[in-house]
C-alpha cells in the first residue's frame, strides 16, 4: 500500500484497554512482573524509502520477552490466531487494514517453551480501535504545523465532532499558530540583532555613571 492511498483510507485511533487479573498459578515472578507491565502500542504503518507498509497499522506487544506466546481474536475472527515477531519491528505485532467500525481486540499471554510456565496463560487484555477520524485528510489537518494537534492525530475519537465544532477548533488553533509565529519571529530578531539595542543602553548607563561618579567626587571635595 503507498503511501497516498494509505492517507486517503488512514484510520485514527482512541482506543481503549481493559485487562484481567495475572493468573496466580505462573510462579515465575519475572514473568508474572513482564505480564503486568506489558504495553500494547498502537503505531501507524507509514512508507518509507527501506519498508513498504502492508497494514493500515500495527498494534506491537511491548516489551519483547522470548518467553511469552501470545495469540488474539478480533471483531473480524471467529478464532484466536497467533501474534507473529515481526523482524521490522522487533516484537510481537498484529497488523490490520482499514476498518470503518470499532475494532475489538482480546489478546492473551502464555508462558511458552523457554519459560518455566509452559501453557500458563499470563494475562488477557482487551483493546479496542474505533473507526478513522474523517477529519484527519482536511487541508487544515494535512499541514505540517497542524498534523500533531490532537483533532488530527488519529488516535482521536472524532464520531461525535460534528464540521462546525471541527471548524471552530480549527480557527483556534489557526490564530495561535499566528500568534506564535510572530511571537518567535520577534524573538529570532532580538537573537539576532541585540548587539544593537544592549550597546546603546550600555553606553548610557556609562555615561550616566560616570556622571554620578564625577558629581560625587566634586561633592567630597567640598
């Protein structure tokens, strides 16, 4: 999939994680720390000059631990399937194309073959991938300086924003942009020239002390 016809079919995502308990019987502390602080990232595949993304994007399993087989069932399966290592990037990942519904998730964790809890199930998490934000391929979302406010990013839920509330945010973050850019460009020119603006307030504070310092004198004199 390039790179524009990914943008076109992109989704945005807010999703959300419920999780069960660890299971007791693993007497593996290592493993059973590993299976509590397992993250689940979501990542946009993005095509760059060395990787041809096949998904729309992935959901990697963090951090890897070669001890731990995981497998998952979706909205879209009947069945759990295995989360495969992906060489690209070094962990366990699920990959999936572009859906226009919410996206359920349950993934479970089991000590494998190289761990002490063969076919122990660790933990089970359940996450879900809402639908893609309809406003994230606008103009106003496509520029550079606003791709990363949050009505853009795709890991914002944006069914219920309706074009007017989108708009409005829009103009908000239109006018700060203005008005940070004129903020940073007067600071990039005092950068730039202060030389001119310090010596001239140094050569009066000189003068005015050496004023002073002369008028004293004059006055100890007498």
């Amino acid at each position: 999939m390039n790179n524009k016809a990914f943008k076109i079919i992109f989704l945005i995502v807010t999703f959300s994680i419920f999780t069960f308990d660890v299971k007791a019987e693993c007497k593996d502390d290592e493993l059973n720390n590993w299976a509590e602080n397992v993250s689940i990232e979501f990542k946009e595949e993005v095509e760059t000059k060395d990787y041809k993304p096949e998904f729309a994007y992935v959901l990697l399993m963090k951090p890897y631990n070669e001890k731990v087989t995981m497998q998952a069932t979706d909205s879209y399966s009947d069945d759990f399937y295995n989360i495969d290592y992906d060489d690209y990037y070094k962990t366990n990942a699920i990959g999936s194309y572009v859906h226009f519904e919410e996206k359920s998730y349950t993934i479970r964790f089991y000590g494998n073959d190289k761990s002490s809890c063969k076919g122990e199930l660790l933990r089970e998490i359940e996450y879900k991938v809402p639908s893609y934000n309809q406003y994230s391929l606008t103009d106003f979302c496509q520029q550079d300086e606003n791709k990363n406010q949050d009505i853009c990013k795709m890991n914002t839920d944006t069914t219920k924003v309706t074009e007017k509330e989108f708009s409005e945010k829009a103009d908000v973050i239109e006018k700060k942009n203005t008005n940070d850019n004129i903020f940073i460009k007067v600071l990039k020119y005092i950068g730039k020239y202060w030389y001119y603006a310090v010596i001239p307030f140094a050569v009066v504070a000189g003068i005015y002390y050496y004023k002073v310092s002369a008028y004293k004198k004059e006055q100890d004199k007498k």
